[in-house]
C-alpha cells in the first residue's frame, strides 16, 4: 500500500498489510498540526501548556454526510462532534452575505436582481435539458445569466485557475438545484483534530515512515525509494496521484492527461476583527487578491484557538484558499505580495487585526478535473491495473471525494484484499 492519508490507512486496518509513506507521519494532506502565537515552527501535537492554534495542511477537512455505520467507525477511535453547515456566499464589495446555496435565498438580494434570478429560473425550469459541454456551460444552462455573473462565473474562474471554461462538467452536488441542503449540510469532526484521528487509525496498521517512491518497474512489479531500497510486489495498491503512478511506472497512454489545479493555504490566528461572520466558511468570487475562498477554523469549534485565550475570547483561527495552475507554484516575491495583500484585505474586511501567526501550505495537486469527453482517467487506471497496481481514493483515481468516502473505500478495498 502506497500512502497513509485516510485512504491508505483504512486499507491498512482491514488488510493488515504493509503501508509506505513519504511523510513522517499520517493523515497526508487531511491532517491538523500546531503553532504557538508568535511561532514559525509546526508542531505535530497541542502545545503541552495549550497555548496553540490548530491548522490544517489543506485547509478545513470536515467528515461531511452522517452514515451511521461510519459514525460508529470513528467513534471507535475517539470522539467526534456533529455540526450543522453555517456558509454564505460574501459580496465583498457589496459588503452582503447570501446563505448557501444562495439560489435558495434569493430574498437576501436586492429586491431586482431577485426578481430577475427567478424569473431565469423559472424559465430554465420549463426548458429541455441540455447537455452542457464545459463546467461553465453547465452553471449557465442551470442558474441563467444574472446569478452567473453574480457569483457563479467568477467564482469558479477562480476555484478552477482559470480552467472553468474548458473543462467537463463535474461535482454538480457542490452547487444543488432546488436544495436548501446540499452535500455538506452536516459534518462531523474529532474532538481532538484529525491528526490525532489519523494516529490512532495508524497504531492499527503496519507503516514504514519516509519511503517516498521514485521508481515502478511494473514489469518486474519492483517499487523502488529514494532511501535506496526496494522491495517486489504482486498486487500494489497507490493513493498517488493517477499522473504521479504513470511518471513513476513509465507506462504510458494515448490520450492527453486530464488537468489538475494546485492550492495556496494560508492559515492565519489573530485577534479577531470586529466584523468577523459567524459562518463556517465563505465563498468569495471577487476578492482584490485573488482567494476564493475563507474558512474559519473557530468559528466551527474553539479548541482550533489556545486555550490559554489573553485577548478576552476575540481569537480567531482561519485558512485563505487560492487556486493556482497545476505544478505552478509563485514565485517567493509574488508569495510574499500575495500575502500582504490577503491579509490587508482581510483586515479592510475587518476579519482579523492583529496577526499572532500566518502559516502558507503549498498542495500541488489539490483538485482534478476532466477535459470532454476525456478517456485519459479510464486508459490510465486500466494500464496500471494490467500490471497489478489498483489506484484508490481521491488522487489516485482522479476523482473528487472528502474524507467519509475515502475511508469507506479503503475499508471496502482492505476488505476485499483479506478475503481474497
């Protein structure tokens, strides 16, 4: 098993077979580290005085969904509390909150531009479905011209890096036509933050730290690491990423490969400002420095911030998310602009003040997306299937999907492997 983020532990756990990661620890992307106020160095646990704000690598990671046999699973490993979604689109320049999904509550726009959108709406109600060729195709034909230029074009031009007109169609639960609910209108999170989570599903499965893969022979189904060892497999199952597994294997397709987005998080603690929302995150199609999107840690649950709390409970912990081209990462000088115009606009906003702590992650390969009519994803997975690699959770079949479905699938797979 190729990778110990929540896919490959829970293969782990029900296989009993031998997982190899990179890292120096578990969880992959999905996993909360510490930083005192202050501080520029990552700790793996809470502060022993508990003077600490809790991050995430890839930003907030909620266990959306409540399948009650995946409730009991992680129970198991610890206590986890249920939460109800509190998110909004925000028109800054409006200064107006709309809830999500905001075609759900129009009553929250201008009295014209809500009689527009549902005069649009009610006419695409009455209109013959179309198959929508691009993503932006799909959002036109669903949700007319007036919320379009509102909120849904802008938005996912930045969420898509600029992407958003040349790809497929995908993730239409992300945006629900004539749902008040959606897919993550209730989620659930461990008390003590997914990198404990991930350390106990991990005291469960047999793991070898920092065996980063840099070879597959797959004809001599033979995985070489950069420590200089090796080791032969039969069967090899990889959360790598799907183009990650073809570069390493050497295998190649005939189809161009699909296209995948790189993400800029910056985890922030401050003080908080003086108009901070109460939601648990908003999205944000028209910012001046180019992030899409906000989360607010602590305002989900305050065992993000310190607990040794100096500043009368007005701490706030909180991730900034921008997309950027895949494998494009900026520049330090442009790191640093973008940084300072962020966290200027934030306070402009008046979300934070005073910043005790900012903390930038790079993830490389943070969305997949699909070209039309693509067969890249299929051909690739079945080149490395006929050599006995089965790819598996979000990267490594390309697909979209949180953290529920991702254990799920490694414990389905974990499964089958010790029955087989």
């Amino acid at each position: 098993m190729l990778g110990a983020g929540f896919t490959g532990l829970s293969v782990g756990l029900r296989a009993r077979c031998m997982v190899y990661e990179a890292a120096d620890a578990p969880g992959g992307i999905c996993r909360s580290y510490h930083m005192r106020p202050g501080g520029s160095v990552r700790l793996t646990r809470t502060a022993a005085d508990g003077d600490s704000y809790r991050f995430e690598i890839g930003g907030g990671h909620w266990i959306f969904g409540d399948d009650p046999a995946l409730l009991r699973f992680l129970r198991d490993y610890g206590s986890v509390r249920r939460y109800g979604r509190r998110s909004a689109v925000f028109l800054w320049r409006a200064r107006r909150y709309i809830e999500y999904p905001l075609q759900d509550h129009l009553e929250q726009l201008e009295s014209d531009v809500a009689r527009s959108v549902a005069a649009e709406l009610a006419s695409i109600a009455r209109q013959a479905v179309e198959s929508p060729r691009t993503q932006k195709e799909w959002n036109s034909a669903r949700f007319g011209p007036t919320l379009c230029a509102l909120f849904f074009h802008p938005f996912n031009e930045r969420y898509t890096a600029g992407l958003y007109d040349r790809i497929a169609p995908q993730d239409a639960y992300k945006s629900p036509v004539g749902s008040a609910r959606g897919y993550n209108a209730t989620f659930v999170y461990p008390l003590d933050g997914l990198d404990v989570l991930a350390r106990r599903l991990a005291q469960g499965c047999c793991i070898e730290y920092g065996r980063r893969a840099v070879a597959i022979d797959p004809s001599a189904r033979t995985i070489a690491f950069a420590d200089g060892t090796s080791l032969q497999y039969r069967t090899l199952i990889s959360t790598l990423p799907l183009n990650r597994m073809l570069e390493l294997t050497g295998l190649h397709v005939t189809t161009s490969a699909d296209p995948h987005t790189a993400s800029l998080v910056l985890n922030i603690g401050a003080t908080a400002g003086p108009a901070l929302p109460a939601y648990h995150w908003v999205y944000v199609p028209d910012s001046a420095s180019g992030f899409h999107r906000v989360g607010i840690y602590s305002n989900v649950d305050r065992t993000f911030l310190p607990q040794r709390d100096g500043h009368g409970g007005r701490r706030v912990a909180l991730y900034v998310e921008r997309a950027y081209p895949g494998d494009a990462p900026p520049h330090p000088s442009e790191l640093h602009a973008y940084v300072q115009a962020a966290t200027r606009e934030l306070r402009e906003w008046g979300f934070i003040d005073s910043i005790e702590v900012i903390d930038p992650s790079w993830i490389d390969i943070a969305y997949t997306w699909s070209w039309p009519g693509s067969s890249w994803r299929a051909e690739a997975t079945e080149r490395l299937q006929a050599h006995g690699i089965q790819q598996a959770g979000r990267f490594g079949r390309w697909v979209y999907q949180g953290i529920a479905d991702s254990i799920r699938e490694g414990l389905t797979i974990g499964s089958a492997l010790s029955t087989g």
